[in-house]
C-alpha cells in the first residue's frame, strides 16, 4: 500500500514531534491543529514554539485546519480522553479502510477502552495500528535516537508502515500483539504516578526501584490476563516505556507524582505540570483489574493518591505490611 502522505491529527508536542520524524523519512505531512494561530506559526516560520520552543521544522510539514484532502495514513496525537470526539468529527466515511496509527497512551474513561477499541467503535472500517515505545516528543523532534513498537494485526503491512516511517533517527519495531502495546502504554502512566510519589515524599532510591519493579509484575498479571503476550513486557513498549517514564522528571506524569509525593492536592496540580494520563487512566486500570479478578494494590494505592484519601508515607506503610509471599 502507498504510504506517501501522512495526515497526523493534533499539532500538541507529541503529534509535532511526529510530523517532523514522518517528514525525515521522506513523508508529505499534513499536521491538523485547531488553533488558527498555530497553523499559522507552522506554516510562516516553520516553528512549533508553543510545544518545542524554538525548534525549526521540516519544510514538508504543512499545518492545516481540518484534513480535507486524502491521505495514505492518519496518525492520532490527541490525547486519551479526546480521541473519539476526534475521530467522530472525521466520520466514519473519511476514515474506511484507511491505516489509522493510534498513539495516545490512556485508557477511555467510562468506557474502559483502549485508545483502538475507541477507533474501531467510531469507524468499524478503519484499520488499527498503535505506536508506544520510550519516546518524549522533545527528542524525537530534535531528531535524538528513539527507537518504538509498532503494533498491528498484519504482519506484512505492519512492517511496511514501520518501514515507511523509520527515519534517521526514528526506529519503529513491528509487532503483533496490539493489546498488549497498548495497554503497556497506559498502565506504565499509572505506577510513574507513584514512582514520582515515592521521590516526591523522599522515601529514597530503593523505594523507587521497588515500586517499579512490583509495578512491572502487577503490570504482567493484567496484561496477560486480558490476552497480551508475556514478549511485549519484555520489549520496548513494556519495560523500556516503563523504566523511562518512572525515573524521568521529563514525564508529566512522574512529575504529576512528585508533587503528590510532596502533598499537593491532584487538583491543584494539573495547572502546574499539564496533562498527565495516568490521571484519568488510574480509575480505569483499577476497575479493568476488578474485572480480571486480579490483585492490583499499586494501582488502587495509585488511586487513593489521587483522591487524596491517604498520604504515600501511609500508603507505603500499609505496602509493606502486607503479608509477605514467594516472588517466584
């Protein structure tokens, strides 16, 4: 199939990021972004500077209004819980049959669903793909080396579009097991909560490095348990995602978690950081794992945070005096 033109929906700091490296693989890029003021930024002066400063673009990132003009690919960069008034705006018609690639890392609130579920309730015709990896938008942009997983249900197209947008500095691994991607991508969010929690409240590096690795067996359990391939815990979008997103002050989340750590109240602290995902994913990873029947208690310790129900020093308290069990 073509892959020759990309359309990617949300001209925030990730779907910019996104552009340019769509770009340095040779792509035409049409970047869709509500705000006139951006459109017009991008396309004048070829910065983004609202999302990454003064960072020049690649001149074939075009900014558009609304996508209007057929594509080969179509790329969602909104986040999580804005995904499917995104997609019904583009109706199911505009996107039959087209490769659609999935990239927010949240679970739908209300729903439950994963970020293609979403997609495939809105446009059933729509072919699903999910990007997710230990990437931030800064070092993509900036053509720093990411390497990601690309995940779709065909083999031979998967690798044709990781292929197609594998750039310099871009390496997008093909994978099968979209579930398992997806859901690593939005539960990793959830425990860099708590890491950042745990550093914010000065527990130490030790603490930190426990809730991790708890945080990655807890993590397993779910996501085998929905069906997911015990090999994408392992990879790029399981453990790489991740570790980086639990020890990086450059995720909003961990920074999110820092300040809870420290006490703030949740509410208070989305002015400060901006989005963080796992804000809006913690309840639903916790009522997914009530469903599975599967303990979570890093989870619900995550969602007690955010309600401001207990402080990490009484949640960490009541952690670690639970009865002791066999890691094995």
């Amino acid at each position: 199939m073509p892959l020759e033109r990309v359309a990617i929906v949300g001209a925030g700091g990730w779907g910019t990021a996104l552009a340019q490296a769509a770009a340095a693989a040779g792509r035409e890029v049409l970047l869709v972004a509500r705000d006139p003021t951006i459109v017009e930024t991008i396309n004048a002066t070829h910065r983004n500077p609202r999302y990454l400063g003064g960072l020049p673009l690649d001149p074939r990132i075009r900014a558009v209004p609304s996508l209007d003009e057929a594509v080969d690919l179509l790329v969602m960069a909104v986040p999580a819980q804005a995904t499917r008034t995104a997609l019904a705006a583009l109706g199911p018609e505009q996107l039959q049959g087209l490769p659609v690639l999935l990239t927010a890392k949240g679970l739908e609130a209300g729903s439950l669903r994963r970020q293609s579920e979403v997609l495939l309730e809105t446009a059933p015709e729509a072919v699903p793909y999910v990007l997710s990896g230990p990437s931030f938008a800064v070092d993509v942009a900036a053509g720093r080396p990411t390497a990601v997983t690309l995940a779709g249900d065909d083999a031979a197209a998967t690798e044709a579009l990781a292929a197609a947008l594998a750039g310099p500095a871009l390496r997008p691994y093909a994978a099968g097991d979209r579930l398992g991607v997806e859901m690593a991508g939005a539960l990793k969010n959830v425990y860099a909560l708590g890491c950042g929690a745990v550093d914010g409240a000065g527990l130490g590096a030790s603490a930190r490095s426990a809730l991790l690795a708890r945080g990655f067996a807890e993590m397993s359990r779910i996501i085998t348990g929905l069906g997911g391939s015990p090999a994408t815990l392992t990879g790029l979008a399981g453990l790489g995602d991740l570790a980086l997103s639990c020890t990086s002050t450059q995720s909003r989340n961990y920074q999110f978690g820092i300040a809870l750590g420290r006490g703030e109240p949740a509410a208070k602290i989305s002015g400060k950081v901006g989005l963080a995902e796992g804000v809006a994913t913690a309840p639903v990873a916790a009522a997914l794992a009530r469903q599975l029947r599967i303990d979570a208690p890093l989870i619900l310790a995550v969602n007690q945070l955010l309600a401001d129900r207990s402080s990490i020093a009484e949640i960490v308290a009541a952690l670690m005096s639970r009865p002791l069990k066999r890691e094995d």
